[in-house]
C-alpha cells in the first residue's frame, strides 16, 4: 500500500512559523513520524511538499496515474480558496483525507471553509502533529475497508 501526503503553501516553514499555531515541529520530523507509522502499518508514505499550485496540481496528476492508494493532504491556505487542486483531487478515485494541525474552525472566518469538503473522505484538524497521524491511519482504514468489499 502506498499513500502520498501532499504538504502546502509555507508548510517547509514549519518550526518557525507561527508556532502558536503550529508548534515548533519541522516538517522533515513530520514526515519522519509519518515514516515510522506507516512502518508500523506497513503502508509506504511518499511526502510532497511546494509551494507552486501548479506544481501541486502536477504531482496529483501524477499520483493518478502511478495508482496511489490513498492521499492525505494538508494544503495549509490554498485549502480555503484553490478551486485547480480541488478539480485535481477529484480526479482520484482513492480515498483522500485532509488535515491539519490546527483547528480551522477556531481561527479567522476565512479559514472556517474547505474546498476539497465535497470531495474527499473526511477532515481532520486541530490535533497539531497527531492530525498527520490519525490522517494516515483514516486513509489506511478506508483503503481496507475498500479492498474487502
């Protein structure tokens, strides 16, 4: 089982960026502790980070037709307002989970509102770290749950 987690606008900031929110964890150690379940849960995690929106559109794409099992995303503020990487999650035909660390519902009004909503399995947020990980066992749960039936 392979699972892609795609990380957002700002999230190679992570650590330094607004650690009230976010913590001070990096995002090379989230993508450790991501490595370390999916060891446990023998699933391969492959992360993804940028900056682009196009280059975030590309990589999903690409995950299409590589035949990904799954995708966890946490596309920090494009979340709220990118409409191209919404149409390119809802290419997948896999389960795709978002995430993130803070609890969008608790911030600014703007944040309050997802895109990818309609389209993917679940959200989950407010957890910091942990999200990542309870994200990876939702995606992994669903993935079995599809195979049985």
């Amino acid at each position: 089982m392979k699972i892609l987690m795609l990380h957002g606008i700002n999230h190679n900031m992570f650590g330094k960026r607004d650690p009230k929110q976010y913590g001070t964890v990096t995002l090379a150690e989230i993508d450790g502790l991501l490595q370390s379940l999916g060891g446990e849960l023998g699933v391969e995690v492959v992360s993804f980070q940028t900056n682009n929106e196009g280059e975030m559109c590309e990589r999903i794409h690409v995950a299409y037709s590589e035949g990904i099992d799954g995708v966890l995303i946490n596309a920090g503020a494009w979340t709220h307002y990118s409409y191209g990487i919404r149409d390119a999650l809802a290419i997948l035909t896999v389960p795709v989970v978002e995430l993130h660390m803070s609890n969008i519902h608790a911030r600014e009004p703007f944040r309050h509102h997802s895109v990818f909503a309609e389209i993917v399995l679940g959200q989950i947020s407010g957890f910091g770290v942990d999200s990542y990980l309870i994200a990876l066992r939702a995606a992994v749960s669903a993935i079995e749950a599809r195979k049985r039936s």
